[in-house]
C-alpha cells in the first residue's frame, strides 16, 4: 500500500490507462505544458507527447464535442474540464451527444468518453464557482456518474470509467486534491456501481458521497462518543445507484440521513429516500432526514458559506433526531 | 370539534370512579396532557388527563360524584362552540373496563404524556385480546412501519402502546419495551374476562407469574386471617385400588431389577394430573401466583429427627421405572443426608405418605410455597358396597391439603377427581 494524495492516485489511473490502451488521450485546458490546473496531468505531455495530451483553447462545448466525435471514431478520450462550473458550457455535449448517440444510432455506436474534473464548492469561489452539479447529471439515462471520495476510489474508479463503453461523468473535489489515503499496490480496479461501507454501525446509516464522505465520518466519530454506532456507506457511483448496498445497511439500522453537498431540491438524497421508503419501508424507525447544501447560491461572505454547507454538527443533529435522542 | 371526556378506567378493576376534584373549571383552556380532575379508583386517587386541546366547555359531573367507567363526565371544545348536543347523550363509545383476571394493563401514571392521538396510550401497556381500547374512529395511531412490523411479529397492540416520538409516534422502542411487558404478564384466554378462577395459564414451559387480582388479594388476606398463614383446607377421598394393585403385581411379575411401589404409581398420578390442572402446579408468592409450566413433585420422606422433601424432577414425563429408580435412590440420599439443595427444593407440588405406617388417611401440611400436597393412607381392604352388596375391596384414603390463596374447593375436587382416575384405571396413566 503505498499513501498517495488523491490529485497522485488520479494521475497513476490516467498513466496506466494511457499506457494500458493507445487509444485513451487526454484533452482539456492546461491539461498539457501547465500540468493541469490542478497537476492531475503532471507528466503526462513528456510521456506521452502532445498527440495524446491535448492542450485546447477556453472553448468546453468545442473540445467536449471533439472529444465526443474522437469517441464516435473509436478513441477512448478523458476530457478535463477545470471546473464542473465550466462544463455548463459544454453540457450539450454531454446529454445530447454522449449520452444519446449509443440510443439512437440503434446501438452501432458506442461512446467511451470520461469526462472529468473537480465539482462542487472550494473555498470563497462564490455562487458561480461553487457548485455541485451531480444530480444534474444522474437525472440523464445514458451518462455514468463517479463521485470518488478516497486516492484509492479515484484511483480504482477512473480506471474503470475509462474501460467503461459508456460516457462516464466524472467528479472530483478541489479540497480533495491534497487529502491523502493508501492506494492498494498494483492494478487497483473499483467497479462501477457498487457502495462501499467507509465505516460499520448499528445504529444509523450516514449516506455519503464525494466530500461528504469525510463530514459523514467525522459526524459518526462524534456520535460514537455519545454512544451511537453510525454506519457511512458511500455509494461511490450515484448512476448507477447501489441502492441494494444501501437497503442492506438501512434493514440493520432502522435509520437514516443522506448527506450531500449539493442543493436539496430534487438532489441525490431525494433518490436515495425514494428507494428507502419503497425497499426498506418495513424497516424503518423513523423518517429519513437530508442533510444538503442550502437551497440557496453559495454566499461569497466565507461565515454565510459555512453555514450554507453541510457539516459534521448538521449531520450529528439529523442523526440524533433520527434516533429520537434529545 | 368537541370531545366528550369519559369516565376512563385508571386501574386495571376499575368499574367506577369518584370525582374527587375538578382541576380545570368550565371556561379554561387545556392542554393535552393536562391534569383535568382528580378520580379515587378502587386502589387510589388518579388523574384524569386531557387528551385534546381546548377549552373546558361544561362539567357533567360534580365533585363526590361516582360514575361508572365510560360515563361522560365533561365536555371539550373550541371556545365558541355549539357543545349543547353532546350534553346527556352517553358516551358513544365508553373505554371498555380492563379486565379483572389478571389483567396486566397498568393504571396510567400521573402526568403521563397523553398524545392525542392515542387515547389510551397513557397507560404503556401491552394488549390482551380481553382488553381492547376505546375505540376512536377519528383517531389513528402514529407509528413507525418497523414498529408496526414488529408489533405485528410479537402480537402486540399498537393501540395499547405508548408512542414517545415526535406527536406520539410509536416507535421501535416503544413497541420492544411493551412486548417485554407482555411477555412476563400472562396472556389471558378468550373469555377470561372477570373470571378470576379461569384465569390460569397454561405455560408450555418455564412459569408464568400472574399478577394478583383484587379478589384472589382478598381471598389471600382473609383466608390467612382466618386460620394462619397459609389458609388450608382439606379435601379427602377414597380410591379403590384393585387395578392399581393388578397392575403392581404385573409389573413385578416382569421380572425387574426396579420393583414399582404403589408410591410410584401415585406420584405418577400426581405428577399426570397436575399437568392437566395447572391451576394446582402453582406457588403463592404474596403478591402474585407463579404458575408453572413444569411439574416437579416432592415426595416426603422420613428421616431420623425429621422428615424432607426431594424432588421428582419432570416426573409427569417419566416413565414409572424411572420414577421408582429415582425415587428410591432419593430416599437413601436423604437417610443417608446426602442430598443436594438441588435435590430437595424447587417441588411445584408433594406428596407424603404414611400407608407404610399403617395410617389409615392425615391431613399433611402444606410447603410452602407449594400450592398443595396430597397425604396418602394405607391401602387395606375394607368394605364398600358395589351394585347393592357389601364387598371387600382394597381402597387407599388421600386427602389434599391446599392452599385457599391460590386453590379454591372446586379446583382442588377436580383434580383430586383426576388422580382418582388415574389410579383406579392405570391404563389412563398411559394415554
């Protein structure tokens, strides 16, 4: 096991591919002789030459739609977008060409794209810069969504996204980058659509993904002090959803709270209860609480930020009230 | 929307109460939950609680009046309210009064929280089938789906429940901790209602203790006053033996290292009745019955400056080689005073005999906290008369002391009546 930072584990996943399959290139602002905005790419142009690492002008809906196209030809592209922000621009892109060309060419073309980059909120980058934008994009049939939370789940999962025939929505975090965690050694491959349990408990189950990860396990260490056992399940893949994972661990608890960076209304959580209350209706103590982003534009003024995103205390308060304590 | 505040049964005999004192007067506004008058049940002074928001509209009944369980007693309502329509017409449906036989339902405790949606929540109380709450068409019980999963799986009614979620729900707590309740309270069966004698379970295994009903309370102390304190009482009967006798001789005839003694096949008996009248396999423990579901019979045997009672443990599922092997061995460990504590308590009924002694029938007296014991006589031969003429037959007397606490004449006859059966028709002991 060696301990990778998470921007490290992304680029081990990207050079083994790259090595792995000539087919598979890279495209996306800076990705190149900048490094990457956020030195995912860092070596990458020297290794593998500036045919298969591709540096573009600021232009997300033109070099998503290359890409899309390289795709249509038979490459295996990983766009880099520098933000999810940006890929706005680009979200035609993503629904009405990568996700749609399998269906409607009747199955004859396939399109193994992964598109990827950092999501959600940093740090004081106000309401434009700020977004998490997940449920957006597990809404479109056809598209994956990958939100890895640990170096080793981005690791294992971008491998497997790039393998995938499907276009892939690809998630990171720019906090993230840093955070570092042991990667297994060797070929490291996490599947597609399957939960991990981040943290075993008896008494409530803590859903969680991308950042939230972390806020979810810290909530449950400080339940654990007050004597509540909290599971943390990440699901790790949001489309598809390993909702049996996550039913398994909601029939032991009784309990839930989801937890999610993003808005509320019509967000990953609500999926996640949808099938709570159908799949594990007989086994549930008490309604399921979310914990999200306020239904708001993130504040720029860093005191209103906080309190706008989830947080461990948030987390500890929906979980004590779903267990009826105080 | 009015509400007519009844007479509500605050203990598990109630059938009427006293209003002692009004706490609210007509025009103040109350809160669910809130004390509304004071009632004397037949065991205390309670409170009588508000289970709705409102305004207390009009008193119906005056303070030292006493109504039965169900009478209506008050109106709640909005402020404004037309409530002279529910004035003087009963109660559409008065809660039913708990059960006497043993009913576990507790009186509700004081200051309970009342969610309205539970009428009768305030009492935390697992169902019987004889119990049912007042019914309420207007009012559902909040719950979780695991606690009506699991209220379902351990037959407990979610009416009877008291919900501490948010607005009463019930949740999974509520509905464990009122299981736990049922399943050390004896389960009533359909029609035991008020029939305190009827009340006995029949458990399968392990006991059941059984709350002690007013009457059986009265019953106790009276009867203990009357003459000590265990009350006996004595029924005698004499059992022709001939059968018992043929059967002895048999079994002897077969040859067996084990010879059966007729003590045997009266402990067999025994032991055969007591498991078809488990109103007799029972222990008085002062403030309740504990019902038995295994039958261990004691067997007195005399030793040198005294006399003890080891015991024939599961004796009505052993064969009578095994009882006479047992029995014998028991004996010699008691003369020789070797028995174990284990050996000589636990007995859930005894026997004691002094036909070797050429007593002809004696009274025994009770061990307690054994609800009875069974003094056998000599076996001789004496004249009865059959179809009209004066025979010789060999008869043994016994007589049962029993307990009157727990033990009533008619209940020990009927036993005694078994044990006779059996005894006259061994063949029985095989069914």
């Amino acid at each position: 096991m060696a301990l990778l930072s998470y921007r490290d584990a992304l680029n081990q996943a990207l050079r083994e591919e790259m090595a792995r399959d000539p087919n598979v290139f890279l495209m996306g602002e800076e990705v190149g002789v900048y490094q990457g905005a956020y030195k995912v790419s860092r070596g990458l142009l020297e290794e593998f030459g500036p045919m298969r690492v591709v540096d573009t002008p600021i232009t997300e809906l033109g070099f998503a739609g290359v890409g899309v196209g390289a795709a249509m030809a038979g490459l295996r592209p990983v766009i880099e977008f520098m933000t999810w922000n940006f890929a706005l621009l680009a979200i035609d892109q993503v629904v009405n060409s990568a996700a749609k060309m399998l269906y409607m060419s009747g199955g004859q073309v396939p399109i193994p794209i992964v598109f990827r980059g950092p999501g959600g909120a940093a740090l004081m980058l106000a309401a434009q810069h700020s977004q998490s934008f997940e449920a957006w994009y597990a809404h479109v049939p056809g598209l994956k969504v990958v939100t890895p939370a640990t170096p080793a789940d981005a690791k294992g999962l971008l491998k497997s996204a790039i393998r995938d025939n499907n276009p892939v929505v690809f998630i990171e975090g720019e906090m993230m980058y840093n955070q570092k965690g042991e990667v297994p050694d060797g070929e490291h491959i996490v599947p597609l659509g399957v939960a991990d349990v981040k943290r075993e408990g008896t008494d409530v189950t803590l859903v969680a993904h991308a950042k939230m990860v972390a806020v979810a396990l810290k909530a449950a260490e400080e339940l654990a002090k007050e004597g509540v056992s909290a599971e943390v399940i990440d699901p790790r893949t949001l489309r598809p959803l390993d909702l049996p994972a996550i039913v398994a661990s909601v029939r032991k608890t009784n309990r839930c709270v989801v937890v999610e960076e993003g808005w509320p209304f019509a967000g990953i959580g609500a999926q996640v209860v949808d099938g709570l209350q159908r799949d594990a209706f007989d086994d549930l103590d008490a309604p399921v609480l979310r914990v999200t982003g306020a239904d708001v534009p993130m504040p720029y003024n860093r005191q209103l930020e906080k309190l706008a995103k989830p947080d461990a205390a948030k987390v500890v308060a929906a979980a004590k009230k779903v267990l009826y304590l105080g | 929307m009015a509400t007519k505040i009844v007479m509500e049964a605050l203990s598990p005999t109630m059938e009427e109460g006293r209003l002692v004192a009004w706490k609210k007067r007509e025009g103040d506004a109350v809160k669910s939950g809130e004390t509304l008058a004071e009632v004397e049940t037949d065991k205390a002074v309670m409170e009588l609680v508000a289970r709705e928001d409102g305004v207390l509209r009009k008193i119906v009944l005056t303070e030292g009046a006493t109504v039965p369980v169900g009478a209506l007693v008050a109106i709640v309502g909005g402020a404004d309210e037309d409530v002279s329509s529910l004035v003087g017409v009963p109660a559409a449906a008065p809660p039913a009064p708990a059960a006497g036989g043993g009913s576990s339902r507790a009186p509700a405790p004081s200051g309970a929280k009342a969610p309205s949606a539970a009428p009768v929540a305030a009492a935390p109380a697992p169902a019987t089938a004889d119990n049912p709450p007042p019914t309420n068409a207007s009012s559902r019980v909040r719950s979780s789906p695991l606690a009506r999963r699991l209220a379902a799986e351990k037959g407990v009614d979610l009416r009877l429940v008291s919900g501490t979620g948010p607005n009463g729900r019930v949740i999974r707590r509520d509905v464990e901790a009122a299981g736990t309740a049922a399943a050390t309270a004896a389960p009533l069966p359909e029609g035991a209602v008020a029939r305190a004698a009827a009340a006995v379970p029949h458990p399968s295994a392990g006991f059941q203790d059984v709350p002690l009903t007013t009457m059986r309370k009265t019953i106790a102390r009276r009867l203990s006053e009357s003459i000590g304190p265990v009350p006996h009482f004595f029924l005698t009967t004499e059992i022709e033996m001939e059968r018992a006798w043929e059967a002895r001789q048999h079994l002897a005839g077969l040859g067996d290292a084990t010879k059966v003694s007729f003590n045997d096949l009266v402990v067999k008996a025994v032991a055969l009745a007591l498991r078809q009248h488990p109103a007799v396999n029972a222990w008085f423990l002062d403030d309740r019955i504990r019902y038995h579901g295994d039958v261990h019979v004691g067997m007195a045997v005399a030793v040198e400056d005294g006399l003890i009672t080891p015991v024939l443990r599961h004796a009505d599922r052993k064969g009578l080689r095994e009882i006479a092997a047992e029995a014998r061995a028991l004996a010699e460990r008691a003369r020789a005073r070797r028995l174990t504590p284990e050996e000589y308590t636990g007995a859930t009924f005894s026997v004691s005999n002094l036909g070797m002694l050429d007593i002809d029938q004696f009274t025994a007296v009770i061990n307690p906290p054994e609800a009875g014991i069974l003094a056998v006589g000599r076996i001789a031969e004496r004249a009865v008369v059959v179809d009209g003429a004066v025979v010789a037959r060999r008869t043994m007397r016994v007589t049962m002391s029993c307990d009157h606490r727990v033990v009533d004449g008619a209940t020990g006859a009927k036993f005694l009546q078994t044990v006779k059966l059996m005894l006259e028709n061994p063949l029985a002991m095989l069914l």
